[in-house]
C-alpha cells in the first residue's frame, strides 16, 4: 500500500469517528472501537490478528494510565473536602495582592492542572476563582481566563497527568528534560494567553456570569490545613520523578540505588503515595472516619470512570497506527515536505484534537503517527512531547467537552466562549508550539 493511501485510510477513520460523536451521537468509547476496526480492515491488518491489536491497544492504555487517573481523582477530591485547595489560593493571592493576582492564580492553576484531572481541576477552581473576584471587585471573567490558561498548560505538559505519560512511554523521554524544557516552553505561553490576552480582550469585563455555579462556601482559617501540606501533596509525584531521573543519570546501571529510584520515581507509584499522603494528612488526621476515607475514594473513582474508559479506547486507533505501519509512511512524505517535524506533529495532534474533542486522545493517537519521525529526523524526544502536547491543548468546536465545560459553568454565549476559551487555547498552543521550535535551534 502507498504512503498516500495509508494516511487516506487514517483520515476517513477519524472522519468516521467525527460522524459517529456528532451526527449519531454515539458514545466515545463505541466510536474509537468502530473507527479503529475500520482502519485496521482499510489497512490490511489480517482479520484474525484485529481483536489481538484492539486488546493491545486498549490494555496498553489502560494498564499504564489507569492507576494514574484514580490516584489524581482522589486526590484532587480530598484536597477538595479538606479545604488544601482553598489553603492554596488564599496563600497565593495573600502573597500576590490585588496587583499580581492573574499570576498567582496562573499558578494555582499550573498546580492543579498537574496534580488533577482537568474537570476536577477546572470544578474545584471556578467556585475560588469567583470568590476571589466578587472580593476584589474585579470582572470575573479577567480571573477565570488565567486560572484556566494554567490549569490546561500544567495538565498537558507534565507528568503525572496521562496525555504526558503516554507522550514520554512513546518517544522514551526523559522526564526532567521534560520538565526543564517544559518550564521554558509554559512560561511565554502563560504570558500571552494568561496576562496579554485578558487585558487586551474587547468586552470582556461586559460577558454576563449566568452561572448555576455558585461561590463556595469558604472555610474559616483555623479549619484548613496548613499551605505547606496542602502544596506538597500534590507535587509529590514530580518531586520524586526529577529527583529519581537525576539520580539515575549519576550512579552506574544495576546499582540498588537506580532500581528503588526506578520503583519510587514511576508515576504509578509516585501518584500512591501522593494518594496515601493526601488520605493520612488531608483525611484520617483531620478526624474523618475509616467510612469517611473509603466513601471518599470511591465517589472520586465514580465521577473519573467514564473518562478512563474513554481515555483507554483511544489507544485502539493508536495501536492499529502502530501495527499498520502507518507512521513510517508519514517519514516517508515527511522527508519530501519541507516543514520541521515538530510542526507536522503539532498540525497532526491539533487536527486530531479538533476532531475528536479529547485532548489525551489526541496526543496518544497522535503519538502512535509521529513516534517513527524522532529516530528517522534524530529530534530530542522531550521536545517532541511538548511539540504534541501543545497540539493536543489547541482550539476546540462546540462538541469538545473542554469547550462545553466553559460555556455551560458560567452560562455564556456561543460567541464569548470562542472569544474567551477557544483563544486562550489557541494562544496557549500556538506560542508553545514557537518555544518548542526555538528551543529545538540549541537542543539537539
């Protein structure tokens, strides 16, 4: 099969699947499945070999991401009951004033965009977010914008969260590069999209709050944990990564050392002991009850169930990608189309995202394409993923659910929530996408 042929047969499936959630209103996990069987017929997989790749790549997903997901929901739900988030916010905007207030909350937002999955992250915000503007005397929609900028950001850049950790199992990154790189790439990003954007929008101190969301009911200090606590709990992940990363790349291969840095510094077993930490400081010392704990968890899991399955499906499409051949076909054009491959990857995800709606399958569909054009083009691996993630993190349709979220949690019109959430995101994606591309002229 020609090169042109196999990424025509790609193509019609995400057409496919974009008919199938649009038109026919089918359930994302249905329509990832039948998009997947389709392209795997198109492209000559043997029948008997289709459900083997279906398996794989459902199970490749949902082994490696499935823990992750948990642990950040519960995470998130406990510093939610806890009051740490609160904690959080009222440190930062103490210390920030009314002057710094988009930056401090660009940094709660980075931090609970690492630490928990989006809609957990944006849900627990939102109510803080406007307490802080009705305090302030400030349009609320001048907050929400930079809270939101840092919450996609720091959750489509950073491991633990899954689009990352998908990103760096495909094109065997290293985490801290990631990270340092990451930083550079986030920050002019923030800038733009967080600070430039809102005080520049026309009419944004004008968009009407219509929101069924209503302001917290705010703790009293003394009834908060402490903000050391409530900040550390969900970095714990990243801080034992790094620290593990960097120890690795010290000591000799095979020492006991590197082997319980291996174990301590994966995600999976990083995010349980954010997870147990969360539960012991935020939970079982604070007085909640064994009953408490447990109820806790498993209303988080319940809530998060629907997007790991989702999630987890879009690995089907990725390894019929990965078993046709297809990415070594996209080399293959590549190398006569003159535009850097960290922009082809970023078109790629960015169409994908635009598509389907969903940022992780974006970047895990994506990855199973463009993960043969890091070895072909001898690019760094870890610009490669912030390359895709930035494309996963770009302007979204009505359907995306993202998009929907912003729209609906404060009541807005069609019109303002392209004026505010799909510029922030395409901001966000385009500004990263030109770090990325700087920085690759000094990284090999």
């Amino acid at each position: 099969m020609s090169p042109l042929l196999a990424l025509f047969w790609v193509l019609v499936g995400i057409a496919l699947l974009v008919v199938m959630n649009l038109k026919y209103k089918f359930h994302n996990i249905f329509a990832l499945l039948i998009a997947g069987i389709f392209v795997a017929i198109m492209e000559g997989i043997p029948l008997d070999k289709i459900v083997t790749v279906i398996q794989d790549g459902l199970g490749s997903i949902l082994g490696h991401l499935a823990l992750i997901i948990i642990f950040g929901a519960i995470i998130g739900k406990f510093m939610t009951e806890s009051g740490a988030s609160q904690r959080i916010a009222d440190s930062v905007i103490e210390r920030c004033g009314t002057r710094f207030l988009s930056v401090g909350l660009m940094f709660i937002g980075v931090i609970f965009g690492i630490a928990m999955f989006y809609e957990v992250a944006f849900l627990i915000a939102m109510p803080l977010v406007l307490n802080i503007a009705k305090k302030a005397n400030i349009p609320y929609m001048k907050l929400v914008v930079p809270t939101v900028v840092g919450a996609t950001m720091g959750h489509s850049l950073f491991p633990p969260q899954p689009g990352p950790v998908a990103l760096i199992s495909a094109f065997n990154a290293d985490i801290v590069q990631v990270y340092l790189y990451g930083i550079l790439v986030i920050i002019p990003a923030l800038f733009c999209a967080g600070i430039l954007l809102p005080k520049y929008l026309p009419g944004i101190n004008a968009i009407p709050l219509n929101s069924l969301l209503k302001p917290v009911e705010e703790k009293t200090a003394q009834d908060l944990p402490p903000f050391s606590i409530s900040i550390l709990i969900p970095l714990i992940p990243a801080v034992l990564m790094i620290i593990a990363s960097i120890i690795k790349g010290l000591m000799p291969a095979g020492s006991e050392l590197v082997k319980a840095c291996t174990f301590f510094g994966s995600a999976e077993i990083s995010m349980l002991l954010a997870t147990l930490a969360a539960i012991w400081f935020l939970g079982i010392k604070r007085g909640m009850s064994a009953e408490g704990v447990t109820h806790c968890a498993s209303d988080a899991i319940a809530k998060i169930a629907n997007v790991l399955f989702v999630i987890s499906a879009g690995g089907i499409l990725k390894q019929v990608i990965v078993v046709s051949g297809v990415g070594n076909h996209i080399v293959d054009i590549m190398s006569h189309v003159p535009l850097s491959p960290f922009i082809v990857a970023w078109i790629i995800t960015a169409i994908i995202r635009i598509l389907t709606g969903q940022g992780a399958v974006a970047a895990i569909t994506s990855a199973g394409i463009v993960a043969p054009m890091v070895s072909a083009f001898h690019l760094n691996p870890a610009l490669m993923c912030l390359a895709v993630a930035c494309g996963s993190n770009t302007i979204t349709l009505m359907y995306d659910g993202g998009f929907l979220l912003f729209k609906e949690t404060f009541g807005i019109s069609m019109k303002d929530t392209f004026k505010t959430w799909g510029l922030l995101e395409l901001i966000n994606s385009v500004v990263g996408l030109g770090m990325v591309l700087l920085l690759s002229l000094f990284i090999a």
